[in-house]
C-alpha cells in the first residue's frame, strides 16, 4: 500500500473518532445511550440497519460464491423486499406502540420473567460469538489483501469500534454507521469500476464459458428441484433466507434496537425499505465484483483448466481471496485504501452495534429487571467490547491453519438465530403456547438446533435455519401441551 493508501486509511478513522465524540455531548440516559434519544430519521436508521448486517466476511463471501460457483446465490436477494412487508407492517407497529427499550421485554408480559431472561441471555451469547467470529475472519481477510499481521487488525477494528461507542453510544453509533455506508459503498463501487475496466466485456463471455452464469445461462433444471439436499436451489434461496431475515430483522436485538430510536413509527418504517434497496444495490455490486475477479483470473492464466468447479469449497474460498487480494493490489494508489477502509468499516459498524444492543439488553433485562448492582453503560460497553475482541485474538491459536474450530464456531452462531425467532414469534402472535412451556421449551429447542446445524447432514445451507425454527416451535407447542395436561391433572 502506498502512502496515499494510508493517508486515507488515517482519515477515515479520524471521522469516526470524531463523530463518536461529537456524539457525546449527548449521552446522559439510557434512553439517550441506548436509543438516540428516540430522535432518529429514517436516514439513518435504514443505511445503520444495512451496514450492522455488513461485515468484511461479505465482501469475500459474495465474490467468493459467485467465484466458485456461479450466480446462485442471487436468488436470496428479493429476500431482503419480502422480510421488510411484514417487520414495517406487522413488527414495527407492534414495538412502537410498547416503548420498549430491549425487545425482549415483550416476552415478560406475555409470558414471564423467565422466557425474558431466556431470549435475553441467549441474545447476548448469541452476539459475543458473533463478534469474536467477525473480528477473526475480518482480521484474516484483510489481513490477505494488506499484508498486516491478523492480530494488529483485530485490536484495530474492536478497539476503535468499541472506542467511539463507549463514548458516544447509540447516536455515535448509528452516525458513524452512515458515514461508514458511503465509504463501503464507495469503496466497493470503484472497485466494479476498474476491475471492468481492466476486463471490459469479457467478464461475462469468460463468466459463461466458465459456468458463472449458472443456473440462469445456461437454464438449469435441478435449480428448480424440491430436493432439500442441493446445495442451493429457488426454493432454499428463498424459503430458507425467508427465515434467516427474519431472524435478523425480527428477532435481533441489535437491529430491532434502530426500530425503536426512530423518531416515529414512519421514519421507522421508511428505513427499513431503504436497507432492503442499500443492500440489494451493495451486495449486486459484489457480485459483479466476483463476475470480474473470475474474469481477471482467467484472462492472467492463472486459473486450473477446468475452471475450478471440481475443487473442495475450502480451496475456491482460498483461490477467491487470492485474485481478490490481486486484483485490488492492481488498482491504482489511493483506491486500495479506500478499499481497506471499506473493510475496516464493514466489521466495526457490526462491533460497535453488537456492544451497544449486548449492554443495552443486560441492563434492562437483568441489572434493572433484578436489581443487581449497577453497572454504568458506558463501562458495560468498554468491557463488552474488550472481551470480543480478547474471544477473537484466543480464536488465532485456536484455529490456526485449520478451519475446523472456525466451522464449530459458525455453526454455533448460526445455530442460535431461529431459536430467538421462535421466542418472539409466540410472543406475539401464539395464544396456545404457556409460560412453562416455552421456557422449557425453548431451552429443548436451542440444544435441538444445536444438534441439527451439526449434525444434520445432507442439507442444503439456507435450510438449517428453517429445520431449527421448526424444532424450536414444536419443542415449545410440545411443553405447553404437557404443561397445561399436567395443571388439568392436579387441578
């Protein structure tokens, strides 16, 4: 990287810094730490919920599925349209109405304080996981394309994310999420630019010959299968990213948490339509980004004769990374660090909301709700912070060259969104489901996802997250069933 490079790197962690502290002129309560005083437009409450789901791991995961095997896995997108009609028309009015400050409060008073402290915890396990397991793959990542050492990357990213959150809370927080969306963007825009015009046309005549145009050219049948063991077809793309989605806009704390600092229930409502069109128009720019590395790859003769479609998914991962890295080592001064930066912005706009939704789920569902001693915001986030990023330096020994530990970690973490998903669903919406069970049941249900994301195997990827939502629902209707039979007995 040349000295323009990092000149702009310089610059761009000045703006956060900056924008963190001018965010703390207003943190006082936690109404103001934790929700922006309620205050916000729909501005940035839509390109915040975009980036908190953006993290570097995309920008190598889209480019690397398209790399590897084609067009597939832009069938998801209209996903992102079909989860935002019933958050804005179902979730949002729902939640404005209550004035909650962690969602989860809505389980207590259909429930009980149990099923609360449930979702609750399991959100906050769920979300240090999470953030371990970006910061080690972001910092590997970009570790690849920059030549930095791993570990320096990490403590960058979870130090300064966790800095000017601490400082500035949610305001600092959503803000600089804004800021970080247009230089993602940018970032990832001028990279489409040059590798196009560095391939010009080819890209697509080089993507058909190689098979990346596949399912849609050539037409491909079994992509239109009812199989569930294919690795991805129509309906796993759009049934299992269905429930994915939702998990994430409707059941998460760190996204739901920008639902409610809006100013009213339409800026609320307004944002969640822009996320689905910034992140459409985002993650279609990464795959034609994927479109030209597979193009620039083959027009350097640096590509097996068989284009790579027989290799193990491990080894396209790495192949993907490789020309990816090279291919923006090719770009000229100044656009690598805008690239870089990008990076750095997609990871720590995912730690700081991570810290912020993880401290402002403990203090109103455990430190008030019991009455434990008091811990400041500010500090809870400090210390979430650091324990993140401390989980995610322990995971680089722990991993090393192989990518088993990685696997076990992501399967943990992917196997902890439809049990919350299935938390709030009953609370909303069951009339049969009880107190006991649920709770019970719910505990039955995160072990019975658990053992499915690990264990269940042939199964296409997007359906895991469907086969545990099930599980959990039945494992809830199950125990309320024995709970209520069991209170007519003794009764």
């Amino acid at each position: 990287m040349s000295p323009l490079d990092y000149c702009i790197l310089l610059v761009y962690l000045l703006i956060v810094l900056s924008i963190g502290w001018l965010a703390a002129r207003r943190t006082g309560q936690d109404d103001e730490f934790f929700l922006a005083g309620r205050g916000m437009g729909w501005l940035p409450i839509g390109l915040s919920i975009m980036v908190t789901s953006f993290s570097a791991i995309n920008y190598l995961a889209i480019p690397g599925e398209i790399f590897g095997y084609g067009l597939y896995v832009i069938v998801s997108f209209p996903v992102f349209f079909l989860a935002a009609w019933p958050i804005s028309k179902v979730w949002m009015p729902y939640l404005h109405g209550l004035q909650v400050t962690s969602v989860y409060e809505i389980l207590e008073k259909r429930y009980d304080v149990r099923v609360r402290s449930l979702a609750s915890g399991l959100f906050i396990l769920w979300r240090f996981f999470w953030m371990a397991t970006a910061l080690y793959a972001s910092g590997k990542i970009m570790g690849a394309l920059t030549g930095w050492p791993q570990w320096l990357l990490i403590l960058l990213c979870g130090i300064i994310a966790t800095g000017y959150t601490f400082i500035g809370g949610m305001r600092a927080v959503m803000w600089t999420d804004v800021a970080q969306f247009f230089i993602l963007f940018g970032g990832i825009a001028l990279g489409v630019v040059l590798s196009f015009r560095q391939n010009g046309l080819d890209v697509f005549r080089l993507a058909f010959v190689g098979g990346r145009l596949q399912p849609f050219a050539p037409l491909e049948g079994s992509f239109f299968s009812l199989d569930p063991r294919i690795r991805m077809t129509l309906w796993s793309g759009l049934i299992g990213t269905s429930v994915t989605f939702m998990a994430r806009y409707g059941a998460d704390q760190v996204v739901m948490q920008r639902y409610l600092t809006a100013k009213s229930l339409k800026a609320a409502q307004k944002g969640i339509w822009l996320n689905a069109v910034a992140s459409t128009v985002s993650l279609s720019l990464l795959v034609l980004f994927g479109l030209a590395i597979y193009a620039n790859a083959c027009r350097l003769g640096t590509f097996a004769a068989d284009n790579g479609l027989s290799l193990p998914a491990a080894q396209r991962q790495a192949m993907a990374l490789k020309q990816l890295s090279q291919i923006i080592r090719s770009f000229p001064s100044g656009v690598a660090g805008l690239i870089v930066a990008g990076l750095l912005a997609a990871t720590m706009s995912s730690i700081d909301s991570g810290v912020n939704a993880c401290a402002a789920a403990y203090v109103t569902d455990f430190q008030k709700r019991f009455s434990w001693k008091a811990i400041s915001p500010k500090v809870l986030s400090l210390s979430i912070g650091i324990v993140s990023t401390s989980l995610a330096l322990l995971l680089i020994p722990a991993i090393g060259k192989s990518n088993s530990v990685f696997a076990i970690v992501n399967k943990l973490v992917n196997g902890l969104g439809s049990p919350l998903l299935c938390l709030m669903l009953l609370g909303m919406f069951s009339k049969r489901t009880n107190s006991a069970g649920v709770f019970y049941g719910g505990i039955i249900g995160l072990f019975l996802s658990l053992a499915i994301s690990f264990w269940l195997k042939p199964l296409a990827l997007q359906y895991y997250a469907v086969a545990n939502l099930l599980a959990c629902l039945a494992a809830c209707y199950a125990g309320s069933f024995l709970y209520a039979g069991s209170l007519k007995k003794s009764r």
